[in-house]
C-alpha cells in the first residue's frame, strides 16, 4: 500500500469566508484556460469565499455591469474539455489608462472584491501588478469623487493578485510550462503526422509555420517531436551561410534513400541580420533521395541581422537551389483552437487551486505571485521577477546576445535545443570520436507510445559519440536467441511519431536465460546496456546485477529507462507513454459524456488499465472532471460506494446530468466493474441510469502524444551520456569492467530533476507483489479531484505555500523541466 504525506490541513483551516475573488481570462486565449477557471470558482466556492466571473477580460472590469456575475458551482460545469475561455477575452485599451483602472476600481470595490486571479500572459499580468500598486491610490480617488464611503478605503485596503500564465507560446520566465502549450504541440503534431503521409508519396519538401513571434518554443519543440531537418526560431538565429548548409542537409538525407524531410519555421523568424525568413524560401528536388523534406519555421524566427525569415523565402530558396517540389503551410489560429490536452487540464487545475491557497494565505505586504510549474512540482513564484526576465529576453535578442536570450529562456528551452541539434545534425564520420565501445538498447515489457523516439534518441546519441549502436528485438527473449544487429543512424528516421515498439518487445525476464544472454554480450561484445520499459525492465536490472558475480558479461554500465501507461516503476514520477495513456482516456471520456448530452441523467462507470496502480484512473479522472476513481491505493467498502452514489443522486438533482466514475482494473477484487455497475443502477434507479466502458488496450495504441516524444527524447538522451561517462571510468587495461551499485541504475524524475538511481537502492522502496512504488507522488493529487467533484475532504498543502525566486527555483545540475 502506498503511503500518504501525514501533513495534511482540513480547510476548515483555511476559511475563505467573507472573502470575494474574481477570476478573468486577459490577452489571447488558450486552451485549458475553461479548467483553470473552473478550479479557481470550485475550490473558491468550497472554501466559503464568494467568486465572482469577470467576462471579457479587463474590458469587463472596466465596464462592469452584467460584465461581473456572481459565479455557482453549476455555472463551470461541462466546461472542462471546452477550449478558449467561455468567459471571454479582451484587449483593452481602457485599462492602460488610469481613468479606465479607476472605474475598474469602482467597480470591484462596489462588490467587494480584493482579490483577483488573472490567466493571461505577461502583458496581462504587468497590468494586474499596476494596478495592485495603484489601488489605495485609486480608492482615495473614488472617495473624494463622491462614489464610494471613506470607511471603504480601510476595509478594501489591499488588493491582492495571483497569476497564471495562460499562454500557447511559452513565453513567460519562471514556469516550465504556460497553459494551452502542450494542447498547441498536439495541434501542430496532428498537422505534421498528417502531412507526412500525403508528402511520402509525391518526394515533396514542406516548410511549416507555427506561432512565436518572439518566441521558438513551439517550433523547437515540435521539430524534436517530428524529427524534423531544419529548425528557425527568433532566439537562435542561424549563422551566415545557413541557406548552403540547410540545402546541403536536405540534399544529403534524400541520398541516404529517406523518404521524409521536415523544415520548422517560427512566425517571426530572421536571420542574424535582421532579413525575414519566411516559409516559402525552402522547396526541394526529387532525384532519388529522400522523398520528403518538412521544414517547421518559428513565427518569430530571424537570422543575425534580425531581418525576419519567412517561409516563402525558405520555399523559394530550396527550389532554386535543389529543385525540389516544396509546399508550404502556414498552421495559424488552428494552434489556438481545439479540446485541451490532459496535460493542460491537469496543470490549469492544480495551477487554480494553488491560486486560490496563495489567495488564502495572501497579506497586504505579500507581492503579486505567479503559479508556475517546476518539474513536476507547482511553485509561486513573484509576478514582477518573471515579467522582467521575459522582457530581458526580448532585449537579448534586440541587442543580438542570443545566447543570452537561450538561457534567459531556462534550463528547459536550452536542453531542448541541445538535445536537437544534437539528433538532427549528423556529424561527418571524421569528425565522430572513436570509442571502440559496444552499446545495445533494447525493450521490455509491454509496448508504450513514445519508447521509439526513446529508441532512435539512443542511438543518435550513441553514434554521435563513437559508439557502435545493437538493436535487440524482442527484448531480452530475443537476446538470448541473438536477434541481435547494428542499427545506425538512418535506421531510425521518423522513428518518433511511431506508436508501439518498432524493435519488439517481450515480458520475458533474463533470469532463466542468464548464460545464454551472457554468451550473447560476449559474442557481440556489449560494453554497455540501455533497457527501455516498464516494471519488467526494472526486474530484470535487479537481475542482471545479481548476476554480475557469476558472469564478468554484466559487469557493464547499464541504465533503465522507465517506459509504461500504467507509470507504476519505482524511482521516476513519470513514465514514457504514461500521457499517450491519459490523452487516450481523456478524449474517450469526453466523447462518451457528450453521448449522453440531451438524455436523461446518467453515470458512466470506465475501467482503466494500470495493474494494481491507480495513475491512470486518478489522473484521468482529475483530467476528465471524474466524480470518483476507485484504486487499489485507497482501499474502498461498500459505505464508500454508497457515499458515492448517494452524492451523485444529490448532484443529479440540480443542472448536473452526467456522471463520470473511473475504476482502476485492479482496485478490488471483490468489487468489480460490474458489481459497481450492477449496485449504481440499483441504488440510482428512478434518478439516473447507468453506462459502463472497458477502455482495454486502447489505452497502449496509437500515435505518441507531444509529451511522450519529447520526454522519451531527453530522457534517454542523457541516459545514452551517462553510459559513455561511465563507460571512460570503467575502462581498465583494455576492457570494461563495473560491477559497483551505481553502475546499474534507473533514471528518473523526481518531482524537479531527472536522478540516476542505483536499482538496488530502489528495492526498498517497492511493492513487489503488486508491482508499484510504495510511495506515489499523484496520491496527493486525489484530494484535489475530489474538491472539484463537490466532496468534502481534507488537502495536503505541505508543498505549498513558500514563493521562490526566479533565479534559484531551478536545480543547478540537472534538467528541471523534463514536463517539456
């Protein structure tokens, strides 16, 4: 059984009663802003404070009227798979003005409103942090025109300010992600995936445009998750002489016989002297090399000179120079729009209730604060230190310190653009080291979306270094048999978008065949390991280890990389193909609510996949607006099912028609889906009826989501590192020999960093009979789906609370944002 944090406070503690905040939506929508509104309003509500909407952004506030409604529990209902922002969004004019904060002032005060959640970008909360600063000011303004009493100046004296940064570009310092981000990858993802099987066919080149005017997160991003061969953003301008060498690139993929070539260009992007690069520059040739070419460009990408680059010049440029037939796609407001991913839904709610809790805790001397995310952590950190690392970006890049500008951008954006240049430029084989070590990667497990771009990572990497890359199909079934080849570089060409396991995998574990293995790395001489998978692949590093005394053949680095939907491996918060799994059930879920739009009042009882853990089922239903998720975890009795069913008849009483209950395969025995199908429609009859859905092995298919590409990227990017570090100090007398703990390790994240971890170390920390952690980070996260669902609960705020610096809230020596 996994333990729960014991610091835990009831909020009866945190009372927010006689308290009014307003919430509203500034600047350009994004999708998951609907979620952050609708935990900011539940969790206001359950606190006992009054919640108020401010529709159309600031424009709202300053004409007030019907513009700030009261907001109910009901009123945010069905709103959580809704993109934009139903409240609507404004630009304002008004609100730069002081006469404008003046009767957005009025206004509030009218209310009693003092406390204010802002979801916008950095524009949006600059503004918010002017006119926190103004308010007394404002206030005496109001009393000496006559509009509000003087005693109204003591008792609304301090307004207070949370922000959240809603934003599709990720522009904003001091969060890893900006809500809508991964919901605006999934778009231009679904765009490329598509555009890949018509381009096939014809040998075509295509240059794509993606949004970031001033920013090159989505085209970085998404270039990594496509694999694509050429990537322009604003902050990184290409040097001099870029156009011969881009041609040059394409030309070389095409005769290595690929068949798919990808050029990403931001909105804005220039050249290092200040020369435009548009999407139309960039076409290219048929003769008998790669049949496709896609080139991303950034929307705010320029070259050294800061002349923009747009993507007709980059279309024109691959025509003239190679021939090549090149079309161009300019994506547009279609990465605005669209149902939010589960990751967006997941962060905008724990980002709305964080906000709320800083609200509670706020004091007239406590400065505006942002929620961000750091890691898998969510942190508050001050608005103005964020907003003024953003604008120092932007004038890195005016004054062309662009390499200032990268790391102003964090660890986060910088580690994405190494790990890409890195996979996307193949070095000539003069000047590749010569390692002289054998490396082999392999599968186990069962298959998970996002362990090919794993896969084709490691190699990359591998081969960049020296190394000579081994594929084992079959996992280690196959090794034993010697299913064992050379993989190089192009073999694993548009790997990334692959779903399954394209080497095979198998749960067989190496313990029985551990000679046979042995005679395999001695005949193929394996100086290294890299095992991508699940739980299997964690047994069977234990087991290999165990083995080192009989067989000198283990005595090698090896390193585990945790790849599984159930995200049930000790040692890591997260597993490759965990949020393929997620988006799978979130959207299913959602289809199956919007069935029963219309009819009479109904329940939906979903099973889920996971094995004895409960992440799917908790995590999903928090993503999906679940009213319960029965897990092993929690161990649950009859009381607790008819607890349930008695608040969901409650519920049904008022607008609420739907219900959504999510059970873990695993959770009991005894009460199975069918046994809490059978006793909802009994105990509902007369009030709602019952649906029930085995979700099965859906769950594990399909194409890898934005997350799970780029996660199993830089993850086993910096596991393949590690194995050539480790591979130099146990290098003696002509042979490789490690047979330390810290030579067999698990590399995982851990709330903020990715840890190695010798697996050894992790035997004390697992549940082997039930194959899960003994304790799981996303058990505090159940508390919070409950609050949202109308339960009374208690809610662990041990994490909360303390504002950290823009600066220091990032660990020194390790990725903090493996979230992108």
């Amino acid at each position: 059984m996994a333990k729960q944090d014991s610091k835990k406070i009831f909020f009866e503690n945190l009372s927010g009663a006689g308290k009014a905040i307003a919430v509203l939506t500034s600047g350009g929508d994004a999708q998951g802003m609907n979620a952050a509104v609708r935990a900011v309003v539940r969790m206001g509500l359950y606190v006992g404070a009054k919640v108020y909407f401010i529709h159309e952004g600031y424009q709202g506030m300053v004409d007030g009227g019907d513009n700030i409604q009261e907001a109910t529990w009901e009123s945010v209902s069905s709103m959580l798979q809704v993109g934009g922002t139903v409240i609507g969004s404004a630009r304002c004019k008004d609100f730069r003005t002081h006469e404008g904060r003046l009767k957005a002032a009025h206004n509030l005060v009218q209310r009693g409103i003092t406390n204010l959640c802002v979801i916008g970008g950095d524009g949006s909360l600059t503004g918010a942090n002017l006119f926190r600063e103004e308010w007394s000011g404002l206030l005496t303004e109001l009393v000496e025109q006559g509009l509000i009493e003087a005693d109204a100046v003591q008792r609304y004296s301090a307004l207070h300010i949370v922000g959240m940064v809603g934003s599709i570009d990720n522009d904003f310092c001091g969060t890893d992600m900006t809500i809508g981000t991964d919901s605006a990858l999934h778009r231009i993802i679904e765009v490329v995936d598509a555009i890949m099987t018509t381009a096939q066919s014809h040998q075509r080149t295509f240059v794509l445009e993606v949004m970031g005017r001033h920013c090159g997160y989505l085209a970085l991003v998404s270039a990594l998750a496509c694999g694509a061969d050429w990537v322009l953003i604003p902050e990184m301008p290409p040097e001099d002489g870029w156009e011969e060498k881009m041609c040059q690139k394409l030309s070389a993929t095409r005769s290595r016989g690929t068949r798919l070539n990808i050029i990403i260009v931001a909105e804005g992007a220039i050249d290092r002297h200040g020369k435009p690069i548009s999407s139309s520059l960039v076409k290219d040739n048929r003769a008998g090399m790669k049949r496709l070419n896609i080139i991303i460009v950034a929307e705010g990408a320029i070259d050294r000179n800061n002349k923009p680059i747009t993507t007709d010049y980059i279309k024109n440029l691959v025509v003239k120079n190679l021939g090549f037939d090149t079309r161009v796609t300019i994506l547009g407001h279609v990465q605005r729009g669209g149902t939010p991913s589960a990751f967006d839904r997941i962060l905008a709610s724990r980002m709305g209730v964080e906000a709320i809790l800083a609200l509670l805790e706020t004091t007239a001397n406590t400065p505006a604060c942002v929620v961000s995310l750091c890691g898998n952590q969510s942190v508050r950190v001050p608005l103005m230190e964020c907003v003024q690392t953003t604008q120092e970006v932007q004038k890195a890049m005016d004054q062309k310190r662009f390499e200032d500008a990268v790391k102003l951008r964090g660890r986060s954006f910088e580690n994405n653009l190494r790990t890409y240049k890195l996979l996307a430029h193949r070095k000539p084989e003069s000047e590749l080291p010569i390692s002289n070590f054998n490396v082999a990667v392999l599968n186990v497990g069962a298959p998970a979306a996002g362990m090919n771009a794993a896969v084709r990572s490691a190699v990359r990497v591998g081969i960049s270094e020296g190394h000579k890359m081994f594929a084992v199909s079959d996992g280690f079934e196959g090794f034993y048999k010697g299913q064992i080849k050379e993989i190089k570089w192009s073999d694993v060409g548009g790997w990334t978008g692959q779903g399954g396991s394209l080497l095979g995998t198998k749960r067989t574990l190496p313990a029985k065949h551990v000679d046979k293995i042995a005679e395999q790395m001695r005949k193929y001489n394996i100086n290294a390991l890299l095992v991508i998978g699940g739980f299997e692949a964690f047994l069977s590093l234990l087991e290999l280890s165990a083995a080192r005394g009989k067989f000198d053949e283990f005595c090698v680095p090896m390193v585990m990389v945790p790849a599984t939907v159930s995200n049930n491996v000790p040692g890591s918060d997260l597993s490759i193909g965990a949020d393929t799994a997620l988006n799978a059930i979130t959207a299913t879920c959602d289809r199956i609510k919007q069935s029963a739009s219309g009819t009479k009042r109904r329940v939906f009882i979903i099973e889920t996949m996971g094995g004895y853990c409960g992440y799917l089922a908790t995590v999903g239903g928090l993503a999906a607006g679940a009213d319960a998720a029965y897990i092993y975890e929690e161990q649950f009795d009859i009381r607790d099912l008819q607890a349930n069913v008695e608040h969901l008849t409650e519920k049904m009483k008022t607008s609420i028609q739907r219900g959504l209950v999510l059970r873990n395969e695993n959770s009991n025995e005894n009460y199975t889906t069918d046994f809490i199908y059978q006793l909802y429609s009994e105990e509902g009859r007369g009030v709602f009826d019952c649906r029930k859905n085995v979700l099965g092995h859906m769950q594990q298919g399909g194409a890898p989501s934005p997350f799970d590409r780029n996660f199993g990227t830089k993850i086993s990017a910096k596991a393949m590192q590690w194995l050539s570090q480790k591979l130099v100090e146990s290098y003696r007398r002509g042979r490789v020999f490690a047979n330390s703990e810290d030579s067999c390790c698990l590399l995982g994240m851990r709330a903020r960093a990715l840890v190695f971890q010798p697996v050894v170390q992790l035997k004390e920390e697992t549940d082997f009979v039930h194959r899960i952690p003994k304790e799981q980070w996303w058990l505090k996260l159940r508390p919070l789906m409950k609050i949202l669902a109308k339960y009374k609960t208690s809610y662990d705020v041990s994490d909360s609370g303390q504002v950290e610096h823009v600066i220091h809230s990032r660990p020194k020596e390790s990725d903090a944002s493996v979230a992108m």
